[in-house]
C-alpha cells in the first residue's frame, strides 16, 4: 500500500494549512503557522462589544493579533473574499475563517485554511 498525498489549490492558491480549535473563552489563543522554515503568529482574541467588528493589529513582521468582536452566530461568521495577511517564504499569505458561537457560554469554534500564492518576484 502506497501514502496517498493530497494538494488542493484553488486557483493559483495553495492550501499549506487548515484546521479547527474551540477557544476556552475570553482568554486569547495563539495560532503559529510554520512553513518553509519560517513561522508566523496569529493571536485571536473574541470581545463582546455592540457592533460585529473584526480588527487586525500588527503586532511585529511576524505577529498578528485579530481581535473578532460581537462574532455570536451559532450558525458561523465569514469574510466574503480569502484575506491577504503577509507573506511567508516569499509567498503571499492568505487566509480564510469560519468562526461559530457556542451558545450560553464564552467559547468559538474557529475553521481556519492558509493559502498561499505563487512566489512573490523578488525585485
């Protein structure tokens, strides 16, 4: 019996990530993605203000803190369009969520893929 190995593209995009977590609530989760020996961090952090907001702050070249506000659909909350959110390995860096509430509690199910783009030219 032979490994199977499966790529999946979409367009000139390539999956290098996904995956899934539940939060413990209101504390913040970190999320490092390694690829090609570099590594980038993602904080995620849920406040429940008035309005649904979604605020990304850059920490450092290498840190990302999201911070998803009033994110309280059971059914899932998502971005329209794939976010662009740097590079790695001279590769544009994409990223796509799904994000549930776990009802009468403080906890999300988060959905998360990482993308990247063909190589960024060097000039």
């Amino acid at each position: 019996m032979t490994d199977a190995q499966v790529s999946i593209f979409e367009g000139d995009k390539e999956l290098i990530s996904s995956g899934s977590f539940q939060t413990f609530g209101e504390a913040e989760t970190q999320l490092r993605l390694t690829w090609h020996n570099e590594t980038i961090t993602f904080y995620f952090r849920f406040t429940n203000g008035p309005e649904q907001t979604q605020i990304a702050e850059v920490v450092d070249n290498t840190t990302l803190r999201l911070t998803f506000n009033k994110y309280d659909n059971p059914l899932g909350i998502h971005p329209l369009q794939p976010i662009r959110v740097g590079t790695i390995a001279d590769r544009e860096l994409w990223f796509m969520y799904t994000i549930r509430y776990v009802q009468q509690t403080t906890r999300h199910i988060v959905e998360y893929s990482f993308y990247v783009s063909p190589e960024v030219p060097r000039g």
